[in-house]
C-alpha cells in the first residue's frame, strides 16, 4: 500500500488533545500506524542523567495515530484527503500524491 502520509508532510490534528494544531511529520512507525509531528501531542518524561545529557523532567512529542492527522491542503491549509494519480506516458509515468480538495500536486 503506499504512503497517504509522509515524512516532512505538513499535517493538521482532526480529533484528540491537540486538535487543530498543525505541525510537520517527523517521524513515521508503519508498522503500528502512528506518526510523529513536530509540537503535537508533548509528554513530560523523566529523564535520568548521563554523560552527553542532563537529568530532570524533558517534554517531547509522542506518537499520534494516522487516524488523528489529516495532510494539510498545499493550497489553503486546511485538512484534504490524499489521491493517487499517474502522471506522464511511457517510461516517465510517475504514480503522485495529490489533494482531494483542491487537486494540486503533492509531490510532484
């Protein structure tokens, strides 16, 4: 199946805490379908002191469900789904992601 969501995507949050919060794609765990958006979803964790780092409480974000987030629209920000579509003939035929609301390209 190929990727709706991608690394460096700009997604916005639809349901939970952060709702409505927008945020970059970090991170992404395909194998539990989970997400990891810059400034969304911070959890305080304690943290023990080591060598390279300093000890004490640190806030980082945790991973949010596929299901929560939704690819921002490239045109006017607010929350599209994700189409597929070919592009080109012949040998440079090239499968893109596309906005459902606007249909701009999203990597194209």
């Amino acid at each position: 199946m190929a990727a709706r969501i991608k690394k460096g995507d700009n997604v916005i949050v639809i349901a939970g805490r952060d709702k409505g919060r927008t945020g970059e794609v970090i991170e992404m765990h395909r194998d539990d379908s989970r997400v990891l958006v810059r400034g969304v979803n911070m959890v305080k964790r304690h943290q023990r002191q080591s060598a390279s780092q300093e000890g004490g409480i640190i806030s980082k974000e945790a991973p949010i469900h596929l299901s929560n987030v939704a690819l921002a629209d490239p045109k006017d920000g607010k929350p599209t789904r994700v189409g597929f579509k070919f592009v080109g003939k012949g040998e440079e035929r090239k499968k893109v992601r596309f906005a459902k609301r606007s249909g701009v390209e999203i990597d194209g």
